[in-house]
C-alpha cells in the first residue's frame, strides 16, 4: 500500500500501518483509523438498536439485565459463564426476570465485574432526559455500594 | 513513585510491538517487522467456538508464541511470573518497576480505562508495557496509543486477572539478558522464521490453521445470513472483516504488510534479489487484502449482502488463499 493511499485523517483513533514508502522502501505510518473514522456513525447506530430493543424486553420483563448486557456486550453464554464463574446452566435461568430474582448476590457482583459495570447497573438503567447528561457511577470500597454523579 | 525512560512508540500489533520495545529499550535495534517475521506471527486460523458470538478468522499466530519463539531464536532470556493472588501480582509488579525495569503484562482489553468504548471487547492476549506507577495507579505504554496512558490499579488488576479463554492469570515478563546479535545468528533466525510460517501456512496438516483455513473462511461467508438474527447484525460481522483485516493491531492488510516489510529488511540483511521481489509480491498480497477489506466494509455500510454479493466476497478471498499458497510455497522452497 502506497503511503498516501493509507493516510487519514483522523486523531482521535491512530493506528500504525506497513507502507510502501516513495522511494520504495516498507516502513511504519501513524494515521488515523479508516473503519473508525467512516463507519463508526454504522455501528453506534446499530449499537443503539441493541439498546432499545433490550429496554424495551427488560421493560415487558421478557429478559433480566444479565441478558441485556450479555447482547450489549456481544457476548455468548458460554463466555459469560466462563468469566463469572457461574455454571451456564445457572446463567441460562438468570437471563430470565424470575431466574435473576433467584440470583445470589455473589453471582450479580461477578457479572457486574465481567460487565465492568457497578451492581447498581443490574437493577436500573438511567436515561437522562436532557442530551449532554453526564451519568458517572463511582465505584466504592463497598462493592455493593455506588455513588451515582449526574452533571 | 517511578517513571523508567521507556522510549514510547506505536507499534502495529501487541505482542510484536511490546516484544520489540522492550528489546529496544534493552539495546537491541530490533524493528517489528524482524520481530515479527523471525517469530513466524503470520498465519490463518479459522475456528467456531460456543465462547465467540461468530466464528473466528484470525491472521496471526497465537498468543505468546512470538515472545517464546524470540527468546528461543535470539537467545534472549525473559522472566516470567504468573500469579494466583492479585496483591502478590502488584506488589511484584511495584517492585520490579522500582528497580526501573519496563514489565509486560498481559490483560483483558475491556479493562483498559482508556481504550473508547467502540473498542471495549474481552480480549484476554492484549499486551501492554508497565513502564511507572504513581500513587493511584500504573503508567502503562499500550502501542496501539499515540501516548502512555494511565491506569488504575482496580482496572489493571480486573484486567489481569480475566477469566475466560488465554486467561491472563497475573502474566508478565521482562528482559532479563538480551545479547548483542551479530549478522549470523540474525540470518539463522530469519530462515528459522520462515521455514516456520511457511511450513504453517502451506504444510501443518490440521484443517483450521494455515491456507486450508483462509478457505474455510472464505467458504462460510455465503452462510452468514443463516448464522445471524438479522440484517445488522450480518452487517456488522461483514464489516468485522474490514475491522479484523486492518484495524485490530494487523499494521493493515491481515499482517501481510507488515510481513512483506519483514521480506524486505531479510532481502537487506542477505543481499537477496529473490526475497526483495518475494516482498513486493506480499505486499501486492496485502493490497489485495485491502481491497476485499475495503468492499466488505462497503457492503455492510450499504447494506448490500445478497447472495451474490457475498458470493463475491468469498471469492476475493479464495483468490487470496491462491496466491497466498504460491507465495508461501516459494518461500518454503528457498529455506528448505
């Protein structure tokens, strides 16, 4: 790949790329990331299908929030399971709104660990009303204690 | 506290780029591409797994083979420590910074703080470099970032200690010996690495790994439709592929750029005329990649993924696994 073929600009993803260099020599270039500066609008968009669409069966309580950040995560039963240290068949009952109610609070702290989310997040979604919102959740000594900071 | 004058630099992909760095920190003028190559990283790998949403194409080899097949090769000795208890990980980790000496460390991605959330995947084999740590955390150079990053030591110890496939367990290392290399030794190690890649690509008799899986992959693309819930979500692994080609630590082109780079520097280092215009057809190889790349990325955005245009998807990279298997055939031929 020529060196200008590959240049774009974009600073807020860099990557390095191999080139061939004008005068013929292959070496590094720092240029911003195509997929991220083309198609990142795609993708946020159809990650907030996901969203609404897992919102709305929370909401119709067709599935727990386990199953919500699972598909939020794009991740599968089997790595879930894995990473949560929780049997697949166990996770599979806590996909659903009555298998979560049974979920031991161990297991809810290990999902939010693997979610990298605070408990909290388990037992409610916050959606601000106004846009440019900030909701930060602070994490504290206490691992079934968070403190939610709205700016 | 402790900041060691580690010369911060982005490399393409994790594992070369820490390997690399932490060679160069250590005196040897090693780029990644050599790294690379000697380590005989390039590959195919095409696996279906309960544990992944979606098969998975990978185009290099696995996790940590490149820092054993380095040491092995170069005759560089790293020192290795995996941990049970996350305290002792930290308090070793602390202790071998305060002596000044840059660590790898292997960790799940998803719990880099400053990684954007678009990127926020598990991923057990990232690697980065721990090259400080301050009151609240750890200064860490990833080489996928312009600059070092910060971490906090919660972040850095749920990244260490993932579970899941290529469990990192607390693993990290450092350069304990790294000896002077002299013409021959690289020359060894060269031919090393390309019997090896070659030998993987065209020879290794197990049908997922080398060109039989570029196949495979190529063969499963029209199947797609029936593996996904709906047309987004075909979308968004037809535009993985762009993403996994070019953009997940690959230097572009799957690897092959980087790896006709590696051809080049060899053709340098042996005064080869062969391996000079073997480089240029990989690099070609790689553009070839791009392309198909580029109309996946095209497709998915457009939402264009028929059965046709699928089917010349598959094709394109039938086409690659064709001149990949010559290309690699020439090479195990040259260094039999």
């Amino acid at each position: 790949m020529k060196e200008n073929d590959a240049r774009v600009d974009y600073d807020l993803h860099q990557l390095l790329l191999y080139v061939e260099k004008e005068d013929g020599t292959y070496g590094p270039l720092q240029t911003g990331a195509f997929a991220a500066k083309n198609y990142l609008g795609d993708y946020r968009e159809k990650h907030a299908h996901i969203i609404n669409e897992g919102i709305e069966k929370m909401k119709k309580g067709e599935i727990s929030p386990v199953g919500y950040y699972l598909e939020f995560f794009g991740m599968t039963v089997a790595d879930l399971a894995v990473r949560a240290a929780v049997p697949v068949g166990k996770l599979k009952r806590h996909l659903t709104p009555v298998g979560f109610a049974g979920a031991s609070l161990d297991a809810l702290r290990r999902y939010a660990e693997v979610f990298d989310l605070p408990l909290a997040n388990l037992f409610a979604v916050i959606v601000p009303k106004k846009e440019g919102t900030i909701v930060t959740a602070q994490r504290t000594c206490n691992p079934l204690f968070t403190i939610i900071e709205i700016d | 506290m402790t900041t060691i004058p580690y010369a911060h630099s982005m490399y393409a992909h994790c594992e070369s780029g820490t390997v690399a760095g932490l060679l160069r920190h250590h005196g040897m003028q090693i780029s990644e591409p050599l790294v690379f190559g000697i380590a005989a990283g390039i590959c195919a790998v095409f696996i279906t797994t309960p544990k992944v949403p979606f098969p998975v194409f990978e185009m290099r080899t696995k996790p940590g083979d490149i820092r054993k097949r380095i040491a092995g090769r170069l005759g560089v000795i790293f020192t290795t420590y995996r941990f049970k208890d996350p305290r002792k990980a930290c308090d070793r980790l602390a202790a071998i910074l305060d002596k000044e000496i840059p660590v790898a460390l292997q960790v799940d991605m998803f719990y880099m703080e400053y990684i954007p959330d678009y990127m926020k995947t598990h991923f057990n084999a990232h690697y980065i470099v721990a090259v400080g740590r301050e009151a609240e955390g750890f200064i860490v150079s990833d080489c996928y970032y312009p600059t070092l990053s910060r971490l906090s030591e919660a972040a850095l110890e749920r990244g260490r200690f993932a579970r899941g496939d290529f469990a990192p367990s607390g693993f990290m290392y450092h350069a304990a010996s790294v000896p002077a290399i002299d013409t021959t030794r690289l020359k060894t190690a060269i031919i090393q690495g390309i019997r090896q890649a070659s030998f993987t690509m065209i020879k290794l008799p197990i049908p997922f790994i080398g060109i039989k899986a570029i196949r495979k992959f190529a063969r499963s693309i029209p199947t797609w439709p029936k593996k996904t819930r709906s047309y987004d979500e075909l979308s968004h692994w037809i535009m993985m592929i762009h993403v996994l080609l070019e953009e997940r630590g690959t230097g572009g082109g799957g690897f092959r750029f980087m790896y006709a780079t590696f051809l080049q520097e060899a053709s340098r280092i042996f005064g080869s005329a062969e391996l000079l215009a073997l480089s240029k057809r990989m690099m070609e190889n790689g553009d070839k990649w791009r392309e198909l790349s580029m109309a996946a990325a095209r497709s998915g955005k457009n939402r264009d993924l028929g059965p046709e245009r699928l089917g010349e998807i598959r094709d394109l990279v039938l086409a690659r696994a064709d001149e990949e298997e010559r290309l690699f055939s020439i090479l195990y031929k040259l260094f039999r």
